[in-house]
C-alpha cells in the first residue's frame, strides 16, 4: 500500500490493539479497570501527572545529549 507512514503506525497500532482485546484475558480486564479510573477524576489527574513528568524526563533524556553535542 502506498500511504504515508503515519497512517500504517496507526493501522499496526489497532491491529495490535484488536489483537490483545481479542487474545488476552488480562488485557480485557484491564480496561474496565482503566474506564473506571478515568471517570474518578483524582485519580485520572493523578494518572496524568505521572504520565506527563514520565514524557518530560524521556523529552529531557533525549535532548540533552543534543544540546550538549551543540555547546560542545
């Protein structure tokens, strides 16, 4: 197929994601877990705090190296 590469990340992404949901029993019970979660709105900011200093320290890792390669 001739398609741009985000549009085949995303068509990998749901197939894994329809395969998981289908094969795997933890998976299947992990998301009514998660649903949950998201609708006690403490817990999911929480959730989001996490997840957000979790991305700036992988967005720090990798562009520190860059940056020093720059002031080097």
């Amino acid at each position: 197929m001739n398609m741009p590469l985000v549009q085949k990340l995303e068509l990998c992404f749901w197939d894994l994601v329809i395969y998981l949901l289908s094969h795997n029993t933890l998976v299947r019970q992990l998301v009514p877990l998660f649903s949950r979660i998201e609708n006690r709105r403490e817990i999911a900011l929480s959730l989001l705090m996490v997840f957000g200093g979790g991305l700036a320290g992988l967005l720090l890792g990798l562009a520190l190296p860059v940056l020093w390669s720059l002031l080097a």
